[in-house]
C-alpha cells in the first residue's frame, strides 16, 4: 500500500509589524482552551495574541 500524504498548508499571519529588534517570541496555551496563544516580549513590553479559532475535524 503506497499512501503519500499531502503537503501542509502554511499561510503567513501578519499579527504586528511595529514590534523592531530584541523579539522574543513563545508559543503556549495561556487561557487553559487547550489552543496555542503567541506571546511576545521585547523593550516595547510584552504582547499576547489569543486564538479565538475554533478548532476543525476531518482536516
């Protein structure tokens, strides 16, 4: 049996573009939803950008 899965789907997000240099950026579940949130720190201060998607089956 020959099964080749298909190749991922990968879009780029723009979530800020003001943020310069000295980005530390992480990705955690913060909120406890159990979807990933990105947190970003720099001498700016320090970003959270939740996931407000809904998770979809039978991708």
């Amino acid at each position: 049996m020959n099964i080749q899965a298909e190749k991922p789907l990968l879009e780029d997000h723009l979530l800020n573009n003001d943020y310069g240099s000295g980005l530390n950026a992480a990705v955690y579940g913060l909120n406890g939803d159990k979807k990933p949130e990105i947190v970003v720190a720099n001498k700016n201060g320090v970003f959270h950008f939740g996931n407000i998607l809904k998770w979809v089956s039978g991708l």
